[in-house]
C-alpha cells in the first residue's frame, strides 16, 4: 500500500504506518541510523508532516548489507541511468560517502552518509535522543537540522 504521494500523506494513522514501516527493518537488520529533519521532529512530538524520511546511517562497508537488506524488505528503488534498481543491484556503485535516495513502496527515504555540513553518524549519534515508534520500538532521532 502506498501511502505517500504527491507530496502529501493520506492521514496520520499513513504517516505512523510509513515510519514503523520503514524503521523497523533497519532496527531488526542491526543499522545504525538516526533519523533527521521533520521526521526527526515528528517523532520528538512537533506537528509537522515530513514529506520524506531523512535518515543518517554508518555507511561502513560492513553496514552496508544491513541497509540493503532493509530496503529490499520495503520494496526499495533508487534511479540510475538505466532505470529503476534495487540497492542490492547497484550498491557497489551508490554514492555511499555522501548519500542517496530511495523511492520504497511506502513513500521516499534519504540516505545521507555525510551532510553538506560535514557531519555524519558519529556526530548525530552524539547528539540524538530516543523516540518511540507506534509500533513499540525505539529509535534514535535528532530533530534539529544542524548538530549543536
């Protein structure tokens, strides 16, 4: 079921079923990520709609399955010259310093290894809180869009 489009969310209850969804596959799969921007605020209780999940991960080489195995399970595509592929077919040559998006059967995801600013895992990681999806499982956020 997809429950982004156009820029916009069907309800609240769609948006809840985005953000579980998409989160608890990277929880189960061991990634380390921290969720940012407006989702990060959603999470922290702020009424805001984000229009994407932005998410900071370890793009070590050796996390990089985990990632991959999250997006297969959510129905992942990132667009290349050649089309639509899955991360798992191109995840030698994503742009794993820097970033990446993947459109999910859900609703769209950033993969942001390194922000323009320069900040990466170990400096969100630093500065993040705990949330608590619908769903029960913990994650960590930062809401802000700088780190401190």
């Amino acid at each position: 079921m997809r429950v982004w489009s156009n820029g916009g969310w069907a309800s609240r209850e769609t948006l809840a079923m985005f953000v579980d969804g998409l989160l608890v596959p990277f929880v189960r799969h061991g990634c380390r990520f921290v969720v940012i921007g407006s989702a990060a605020r959603m999470l922290c209780g702020d009424a805001v709609e984000p229009s994407d999940l932005d998410l900071v991960v370890d793009a070590d080489p050796a996390m990089r399955p985990g990632l991959v195995a999250s997006f297969d399970e959510v129905d992942g595509r990132v667009v290349t010259r050649h089309g639509w592929r899955s991360p798992g077919d191109v995840s030698r040559s994503l742009p794993w310093d820097w970033g990446f998006t993947v459109q999910t059967g859900l609703g769209p995801v950033d993969v942001i290894s390194r922000l323009i600013d320069g900040t990466g895992i170990d400096d969100h990681e630093r500065v993040a809180t705990v949330a608590t999806l619908w769903c029960g499982t913990s994650v960590r956020v930062h809401p802000t869009s700088r780190v401190a």
